[in-house]
C-alpha cells in the first residue's frame, strides 16, 4: 500500500473513532460532552447521530479531495491533529491503556 493511502486510510479512520467516541459520551452525558458549540446546537436541533454522520461525511469528503489533489502532506497533518486533539483526549476519558 502507498503511503498515501495509508495516510488516507488512517485520516478516515480517526474520523471514523471520532464520531463513534463522541456519540457515545452524547449519549450517555448529554450535549454538553460535546466540545464544539455549534455541533452541541446542531444536536439539540436534528439530534446526535444525523449531526454526526454529516460532519463526518463532511470531513471524509474533505479528506478524500485532499487526497485527489495530492495535498498528502496536509492530510497527513491533519491525521495527526485529529489523534492528538480528538482521539487521545477520547482515549483518555476512556481510560484504554
């Protein structure tokens, strides 16, 4: 696999954790588990899970245009923003070793 793929793959899959951690601390702590205020208020409007999965897909999108575009570079960054910013945080609510 070309490391371009595998940054591309890595990108998605973050995105992936990301929605699946934070819909269960939603769920089970209410909107306010939520860091990012517009995404609380888009929750409170049409729900968790719709919220989610647009953003989500929004993201991928935007991951998947970088990746045509050859920008690999940027999305290898964002990969890491995203596991140091969002996972990791996730992972130590969580407390998984």
């Amino acid at each position: 696999m070309r490391l371009s793929r595998l940054i591309l793959l890595l990108f998605l899959v973050t995105q992936l954790w990301d929605g699946i951690f934070t819909y269960v601390a939603v769920d089970a702590h209410g909107l306010g588990a939520e860091g990012n205020a517009l995404m609380a208020s888009w929750m409170a409007i049409i729900g968790p899970a719709p919220t989610l999965l647009a953003a989500k897909l929004g993201a991928a999108a935007g991951g998947l245009l970088l990746y045509a575009r050859g920008v690999h570079g940027a999305l290898a960054g964002l990969t890491v923003l995203y596991v140091l910013g969002a996972i990791g945080p996730w992972l130590a609510i969580y407390r998984v070793p």
